[in-house]
C-alpha cells in the first residue's frame, strides 16, 4: 500500500501537475521514443501525431492523483487500460521504461519544484499503479492462453474471404492458419491486427469482431480512413487492408480482448438500445447478432446513423437479422442523404439522431444502452440521454481513440 506521506505529497502536487499535464506527456513520449524506440510500435501514430494520445495520458496521470486515496474509483479505467496493454502485448518489463521517462519529464517540465521527496512520492505512486497493471494483466494473459482455442502474441490467419460492405468498408474473414479451434469471444470485444506493413512493419492494429461467437472465423470491417496529408500517419493500415490484402494472405492476429461487452443475460426483460454511427456499428452488430442467436426475448432496438447510402455498410445483414427476429427492431437515419435516398426508403428518417428519437423508440428510456461510434455522434447521444435522465450505469460505450477526446467532444 501507499504511505500516507506519499498520498499527501501527491494530491499536494496533483494541481501543478496538472496545469503542465499535457507538457508533460509531449516532453514524456519524445523522450521515451527517442531513448527506448522499440516501443513506438506499441503507440498508434496517428494519435501521436493528433495529440490524442498525449491528452489521453495527461488525463490519466490527473485522475490517477485526483483518486490516490480512492483507487477503487479507477476500476473501470484500469480495466480497459489493462485489457488494451494485453491486445498490444505489453509485458512487465515496459513499466520500467514508461515509470523512467515519465519522472524525467517531471522533472523538465515542473524544475525546481520537483524535489527529490516529490520525485521519490511519484515514483512510488507509479510504481504501485504498475502493479496493479501487471497484475491484472497477467491474469488476463492466463485466462486467454486456458480459453479453448485460445493462445497469447500473435497467430497467423489466413483471409478466407473478402467482402464490400459499402464505398468505405471491407470486411475480411479470418480463419486461422493451423486449422485448429479459435478463442470464443464476447460480443463487443476486438482483436489485434499485426501486417507487414512497408511504413510501420510492427504496429497493431485494434479492429471490433462484427460477427457473433461460434463461428469457425473472426470478421473484421475495417474503414477506409482518409488517406494520410501533411505527414499525419493517419490511415495507413486501414488504406492498405482495402488495397493490398486478399483472398488467401496471411495476417496475425492477437487474442479477442476489451471491457465494452454485453452482458449474455438472456432471462432479463430490460430492452437493449444499439445506437452506431459510422463504423462503429462493428461491435453493436455483433451484439445484435449474439443476442438473436441465443433466441432472446427482450425488446433489440437497433439505431444506426450514417451520411448517406453510399457509406451505409452491413444494410441488407441488419434487416436480415430484424426480420428474422421479432424482438428487433431497425431504425436508420440519413444526416446527408443521397437524392434518392428517402425515396428509395432506404433509411427510416433523416436528420441526426436526437432526444426526440430515442424517446420514440424506447418511451420509458428504461434500456440498456450501448454507443459506438464518431466523436461527436457519441457526445451528442450521450448528453441527450443523460438530460432525460437516464443513469450512467446504463450508458455503454466504446470509442475507438483515445477516450480523451470523448471527453473533450462532450465538453
């Protein structure tokens, strides 16, 4: 356990810390990269480049010491934290390096306030949080090597199949390369894509599986990003799925990991609410198809948001599902709709999504719902349910980014 002087030390120093949180983390990440760079593999440069990851630490790091004497308010960060290191596989001996780097950026940015008794209070509250890391990551490393079908690092799957899902999705069907079983997964979770890629050879990927357990394959539907301009990395991996990786290739692929999942309790009557935006319908769409599979009977509202049918993906799989379900049932809305999009009827309303259509599908708004999607589609549709009253505990989400800028969307 932590002292009750390195406690105090650290909330004495929280606000300072926190006023340079951001130099911080920049003056950290340049330091580590150029010391130790075999772990820039482990970063997404695109956020780097962004700042997205630099806000996601110094965020981190403010809560960390807002919550020193109060760790259990840091569950679920720490939960999705350690499930995220283990995709990446992160190993024990990488705190050292991070806890290394990261005093020293302390004591740059902060000069002579950082004293050897501040520094000596920092690194023992860093050294105490890294435990708890390792810890917890070890358990998730055994859990997946004991699942059937399971194993840890990397595996190779081979593409079985290739589908357009839309202008600016693809789904690829995985199949592992030795022919044994895979690792059963709960709806929501990811895996790992590691490809040899001739710009960032080594860095992982993190991709929703968009299909239901029990299947012989994992399915991913990856988005096409913008392609990258002015030096911004963004995009690279997703532009070289869609136009380099077929039918037959092999990829490796890292264990199913990650918290956002849906509970499997299929005796509950409480209606489900997916609300997707974009891409972010991966991991919702497995929850829909994981829920009609095991024949449950509670209330499946699916609310997709999208620009137009153009970049609609999964259109005809999702009415498909509702109407081979009579507990589904699909509401899409157009922001951007095509000439003929309404006409077609192929979207149900345009506009975005809204109060005024969450009450229309779920009246009481006593649901549990699950969020995926844009930045600012998730921080609209969670300030809309919270100002109906709907309470936290039944708000789930996944961001794919660095939950920062979430937070900074909402603000």
């Amino acid at each position: 356990m932590l002292t009750d002087q390195t406690i105090a030390i650290v909330k004495q120093t929280a606000p300072a810390v926190a006023a340079n949180a951001e130099a911080i983390t920049r003056r950290f990440y340049a330091q580590m990269f150029a010391g130790n760079p075999e772990v820039k593999a482990f970063f997404n440069q695109a956020h780097q480049h962004s700042g997205g990851q630099q806000r996601a630490l110094a965020g981190a790091i403010c809560a960390y010491a807002a919550n020193i004497d109060n760790l259990g308010a840091l569950g679920p960060a720490v939960e999705l934290i350690a499930q995220k290191h283990c995709s990446l596989g992160i190993q024990p001996g990488h705190y050292p390096i991070v806890g290394k780097y990261l005093l020293l950026a302390i004591v740059d940015i902060l000069g002579d306030a950082a004293t050897e008794e501040v520094l000596a209070a920092w690194g023992e509250a860093y050294g105490f949080l890294a435990e708890i890391f390792i810890n917890r990551e070890a358990e998730i490393y055994r859990e997946q090597a004991a699942t059937p079908g399971g194993w840890n690092g990397y595996r190779p799957f081979v593409v079985d199949r290739r589908e357009v899902e839309s202008d600016v999705v693809v789904s690829l069907y995985l199949k592992p390369a030795d022919g044994r079983p895979i690792a059963a997964f709960k709806p929501g979770q990811y895996i790992t894509v590691q490809i040899d890629h001739p710009v960032t050879p080594t860095s992982p990927r993190n991709y929703s599986l968009s299909d239901r357990p029990g299947r012989d394959y994992y399915r991913i539907s990856v988005k096409r990003e913008a392609s990258p301009a002015a030096g911004a990395p963004g995009g690279l991996i997703s532009n070289y799925l869609h136009d380099n990786v077929r039918v037959g290739e092999t990829l490796n692929v890292g264990p199913p990991c990650g918290e956002f999942t849906l509970a499997s309790d299929t005796a509950t009557t409480t209606p489900v609410v997916l609300l997707s935006g974009g891409i972010g319908i991966t991991p919702l769409l497995s929850m829909a198809h994981a829920l009609a599979a095991e024949g449950a009977t509670r209330p499946l509202h699916f609310v997709h948001a999208a620009r137009n049918s153009r970049v609609h993906s999964h259109v005809d799989e999702v009415r498909r599902l509702a109407a081979a379900a009579p507990n589904v049932s699909v509401h899409v809305r157009y922001d951007a709709p095509l000439a003929d999009d309404v006409v077609e009827r192929r979207c149900d309303s345009t506009g975005v999504v809204d109060a005024a259509l969450l009450k229309s599908i779920a009246p009481a708004l006593d649901a549990e719902y699950y969020i995926c999607g844009p930045k600012l589609f998730m921080s609209s549709v969670i300030r809309c349910l919270r100002a109906e009253g709907v309470d936290d505990a039944r708000i789930h989400y996944e961001f794919f980014g660095p939950k920062a800028e979430l937070a900074a969307a909402e603000a």
